[in-house]
C-alpha cells in the first residue's frame, strides 16, 4: 500500500496531479481545492488511499490523515466509490461534511454534484454514529430554496460547486 508520497507537482490536470517521486511519475486524484492550491514545480507531501481493482490500481490524495480517514468512511457508506467521495471533499471541507452529518442536514450534501437524496440520507445514516462525540463548529445553516436555486443555476452554468457556494457565501445576508 502507498500510503503517503513526497515530490514535486510535474503535471496539474482537470481533477488529478503527477507527482514527480525520485523520477517516477504518480498520478494521484485530489480534491479539488488542494488541486487549485498546486503549481508545477512545486513540493507537495500527500497522504494517500490505493483503491485497487481489476482493472485499475488508483491513487487518492489528501493533505492530511483527516481528510483520508473522511474519505475512507465515504466510501464504505453504500453507493459511494471513490470517484464520488473525492466530488464529496472537493464541494465541502471535512468539517463542513461532519456537521452536515450531525446535524441531519441531507440537503448539504445532496447539493453535491452526483450525490442524490437517497445516497445523502445514506451517509448521514451511516456516518452519524462515527461522528458522535466529535466537538464542531456552529451548525451549518441549512440552505433555504432561494440560495439552493441559485446553486443549481451555477452549476448549470459551468461553475463547480465550490465556486458556486463561495459566490453564494459572499452575497450580503441583507440583500434584496
């Protein structure tokens, strides 16, 4: 099992990196606010999940243990593969998904792209029991119809939900 990798950023693709070990190129799948946070050249130390299967052996990365026990849960949870719980970290931060959990906030997580009302009623039902205990933040606030118009129209329009929900955040709460 590769469970970390230290090395320069040799390649910056849509939703993966080549990193650059002592002259071996690993191609590793980040989540996407790690991947805007890269330049080519640049060291970066991951920790990493390898998800092997028939046909593939794939590397995820993370940057920090956190993170890789977070996804690690996801994708225990059924309906969840990797691909789906990297989209999952790439739309909300670790504390975002655990507070979302905690507090049964299913509409949180079924705004992630890929992630529909049955699969976020699923990880809430089976993560809640493993995040009892944690001390969070404030509750999330739950989204109210207008804001989760607005996202979808975002992303209909090409945006990634991050950028969406950062535009959503920055709206002054006493705007018309």
């Amino acid at each position: 099992m590769i469970a970390s990798l230290s090395g320069s950023v040799q390649f910056i693709g849509e939703d993966y990196l080549v990193r650059d070990v002592q002259g071996v190129g690993y191609k590793v799948f980040v989540p996407v606010p790690l991947l805007l946070n890269q330049n080519t050249g640049h060291t970066l130390s991951l920790v990493t999940h390898l998800v092997v299967r028939q046909d593939a052996m794939v590397l995820y990365g993370f940057e920090n243990n956190e993170d890789r026990h977070l996804f690690e849960m996801l994708i225990a949870v059924n309906r969840i593969g990797p691909k789906l719980a990297i989209a999952i970290l790439s739309a909300l931060d670790a504390s975002a998904v655990k507070r979302a959990v905690l507090n049964n906030h299913v509409e949180v997580l079924n705004n992630v792209p890929g992630v529909g009302k049955k699969t976020a009623q699923g990880i809430v039902l089976q993560l809640q029991d493993k995040f009892k205990g944690e001390d969070l933040l404030a509750p999330i606030s739950r989204m109210d119809s207008a804001d989760a118009d607005i996202l979808d129209a975002l992303v209909a329009l090409g945006y990634n939900i991050v950028e969406a929900q950062t535009a959503i955040q920055s709206i002054p709460t006493d705007a018309p």
